[in-house]
C-alpha cells in the first residue's frame, strides 16, 4: 500500500518541479529583458553623451576660430610682427585645444562603453543580484517621486 501512495506522489512532485522550473525559466527571461533594456538605455545615453560632446568640440573649434580671427584683426593694427606672433599663438592653441577636446570625447565614449560592458558581465554572472539592484533603484525613485506626501 505504500508502494502505491508513494506512486501517486511521485507525479505531483514531477509536476511541482516542472512548474518551479517554468517559474525560473520565466524569471531568468525577464531578467533576459531588463537587463537589454538597460543595455539599450546605456548604448543611447552613451551614444547621446558622444553625440553632446562632439557638439560641443565643435562650437569650441568655432569659438576658438572667432577669437583667433580677432586676435588677427588686433594684431594687423598693431603692426606686422604683432600679427605673425598672435597667428601662430591663435593656431597653436586653436589646435591645442581641439586635440584635448577630441581627446576627452574619445576617453568619454570608451568610459560608457566600459561601463555598460561592466554591468552586462556583472549581470550575467549574477542576474539574481541584477534584479535586486534594479528593484531597489526602483524603490527608491519611487520614494523619491512620492516627496513629501504620504
């Protein structure tokens, strides 16, 4: 008679153990998806940062152009040596500065890219821990969003 009721169990644990497994597989395909949200909104908001930078590069090129080209207008009145000096000051800075610029830009994408790269390989190695720390950011804009109400 045991061996009887210990048959009949044996399937309903079969079945409660394909449905925890669907619930983990469930799970880990969720986790699957907001960590390539996360991987999408960090490529876009590297992307958008790279984008800005080199926005902003080329408004300081053109800055840097405007006052070379009035340094160039000061010195020709003050005289022809004057001029050839504040020429080549205004290029060697012009240039200068659009090294460094660009520069910033390129160690600027290669720091996001290196960030998102940093958080897939820690989400991979530990997507429970992911899901904690996205819940938990979660929480807490929520609180945030809530401000001083109750």
């Amino acid at each position: 008679m045991s061996t009887a009721k210990s048959g009949t169990n044996w399937p309903q644990s079969s079945g409660a153990a394909r449905n925890t497994q669907g619930h983990l597989e469930s799970a880990r395909e969720e986790a699957g998806e907001a960590f390539e949200r996360g991987r999408s909104g960090i490529a876009q908001t590297a992307g958008k940062a790279g984008e800005d930078l080199s926005a902003d590069v080329a408004r300081l090129r053109e800055d840097i152009a405007a006052i070379q080209g009035t340094l160039s207008k000061f010195a020709s009145q003050a005289g022809g040596e004057a001029l050839k000096s504040a020429q080549q000051m205004g290029s060697a800075v012009a240039s200068h500065v659009g090294e460094a610029a660009s520069e910033v830009a390129t160690a600027a994408k290669e720091q996001a890219k290196t960030f998102a790269s940093e958080i897939e390989t820690m989400t991979r190695r530990n997507p429970l821990g992911a899901i904690g720390a996205t819940l938990l950011v979660g929480v807490v804009i929520g609180m945030m969003s809530r401000g001083g109400r109750s």
